[in-house]
C-alpha cells in the first residue's frame, strides 16, 4: 500500500483526498498539511480516514512512512515544496502550474532528477475518457497526419476578483490545460503562438491586468495548427470540446451531459445542458491521473505526465502573454 500525504487542503486537496480514498484501492492518505487548517478541515480529514493533520507541511515531508506527496497548496509553493520533498526521496505528484517561471520549473526537474524520484504533474484532462478516446484514434492513424487542432473551452462563471489577481492570468491559469491538450492530442510541439483576447465577461478582470476572453492560433513543429477559444463564462455550463482534423479524417468530442436524450417535436430540438461545474466533468480524470502515478510508483515505471509537461505549456503561456501585449506572433524560443 502506497502511503501519500497531502500537502494543500483546498479545495483540490480535497477532490484528491477524496478521490484517493473512494477509488484508488492501492493507496491511502496518511496526513494532510495546510496553514489555514481549520476544525471543519478536520472533521472532513477524519471523515476520509485520514490519521495526520498538520499545519506545518514540514511534518509531512520529514515522515519517514510517506512514500509520495501531493502538492497542492497554492501555485507560488509549488516549486519550493516539490524541491524539498525530492530532497527528502519523496516522490511527488504537483498540481499544475509547477511555477509561473519557467527557470524555476527547471529547478524543480534537475533536483528531482538529481535525486532520483518521480515527479508527476497534475494535467487531468489527459486522463479524462473524451479527450483520451480523441488521442487513442490520433495514435492510431485514424484521422491521418493531424492538420488542425480546435479546442473550445470556457467556464460556466468567473473566478473570484481576488484569484485572478493572483493566478498568473488566464494564458497560466486556465489556457494552460488547453496548451498541454494541444501537445497531447498533436503529439507535436508548438513553434509560434499568436493570441487576440479581450475583457468581455467583467471589467474588474480588465482592472486586475488580465482579459476574460481569448483566441490562441498555435503554429505546430510538424506543420499542423491549433485553434483555442476561451471564455471565463459561459452562461449555459461548461463547454469543453475538441476536434483533431487529418488527412484521413477527423474525430471530434462533444461535452458531457446529464444525459443524451435529444426531444424533436414540430416546434423545437431540445437536449441537455453541459455539466455545470469542473468537478462534475472532470471527477473521474483526478482519480485516474492518482491511479497512474500509484501504479507508476509500486511498478518502478515513469510517469505519463513528468516534469517536461509541466513547462511546456508555461513557456506557451508565457508567449501568448506577450503576443498580447506586442500584438504580433512570438516563437516559443523567445520565451525560453
């Protein structure tokens, strides 16, 4: 059995405890560690049979009986706790994004490498059935030579004013699952980012320096292009969508629903709505992705998500931030 500790009781700490505890049969959560921990955060810890609850996450990292961490504290952590667990020989899933500094990121991969652990990022959506069934028909030669990648995905609502002054903006905040699916679905690096975007959903958005609405053209190394459209608010749910386009054909994914009944009558077509919340689309995602990093660690094999994934898609953030702001096309080189 492999025994993990949490570090980061928010509220993706908790979809990971959760989910750990209810379908990873191979693994338990020995402690939980978060500064702000409270009696609520107890009783919830409790309630998931997990025995430690620490504020000092420390106390995780220094157990000699944890043999992996999951960081999920907020993103300026990231990189200075997964450096230390490495440090310890904890092997270590992190959420997304490792860091906002690609330099920082780096860091993180050579002391884990220096160290000989495993380092996993948390890219969920790779694990997700949608978005999985798209790359097994790609990898499959199905639709040919990819020629062009769309992937839709907006919000049903806006984050909080005072998370998006923190969050590193849409691009490494939100886009950036876009950005792994691009190179996941591609199986293609990116070359060239253009971004157009703008402050459509709420003006406070614009005031804290970020846009709310974006489109991102991606030149690919393989010659393919990618088209990503975001929204930080789409009132009918949240519509998450792919299409990969080839020689041979293509293959699309439709979002997911409560169910796939459509009602035709003389007057109207009538189906269902998105699911509404992320936690409702991507559940089963958060506990796959655990399922793969348990069973990469009792197997000694890698990990399907390792520390290269997790900067790319800051680096292509980072270029669409300044497409952006210099209202042009930015290599990726320029940026790295």
């Amino acid at each position: 059995m492999i025994k993990l500790g949490i570090i980061g009781a928010g509220r993706i700490g908790k979809v990971h405890g959760e989910s750990i505890t209810n379908f990873v049969s191979n693994a338990e959560v020995k402690s939980i560690a978060d500064p702000y921990m409270d009696k609520e955060t107890e009783t919830w810890a409790e309630s998931m049979g997990i025995t430690g609850v620490y504020k000092d996450y420390k106390k995780i990292i220094d157990d000699i009986e944890i043999d992996a961490v999951l960081v999920c504290s907020s993103t300026d952590t990231h990189a200075q706790i997964s450096i230390e667990a490495a440090e310890a020989g904890k092997d270590i899933f992190c959420e997304k994004p490792v860091d906002l500094d690609p330099a920082r990121i780096q860091e993180v991969i050579d002391t884990v490498e220096e160290n000989g652990v495993k380092f996993q990022v948390g890219f969920n959506r790779r694990f997700d059935h949608n978005f999985k069934a798209v790359k097994d028909a790609v990898e499959a030669g199905k639709v040919g030579d990819p020629h062009i990648i769309n992937i839709t995905s907006r919000d049903p609502e806006a984050p909080p004013i005072e998370y998006v002054k923190v969050s590193g903006g849409i691009f490494l905040d939100m886009t950036i699952h876009d950005f792994d699916m691009v190179r996941f679905l591609s199986g293609s690096e990116v070359e060239e980012v253009y971004a157009a975007g703008g402050v459509l959903v709420d003006p406070e958005i614009g005031e804290a320096g970020d846009i709310d609405t974006a489109v991102i053209t991606l030149k690919l190394k393989s010659g393919a292009i990618a088209v990503i459209d975001n929204s930080r608010e789409a009132v009918y749910g949240y519509d998450q969508r792919a299409e990969v386009f080839g020689s041979k054909g293509s293959v699309r994914v439709e979002n997911d629903r409560e169910s796939t009944a459509k009602l035709s009558t003389a007057d109207r077509v009538e189906e269902e709505t998105p699911l509404y919340f992320f936690l409702e689309r991507y559940m089963d995602s958060y506990a796959e992705e655990i399922k793969s990093f348990v069973n990469a660690l009792e197997n000694d094999e890698e990990v399907p998500v390792g520390g290269e994934a997790g900067l790319k898609p800051v680096l292509i953030g980072l270029a669409a931030k300044k497409s952006i702001e210099e209202g042009r096309a930015v290599k990726i080189s320029e940026v790295e």
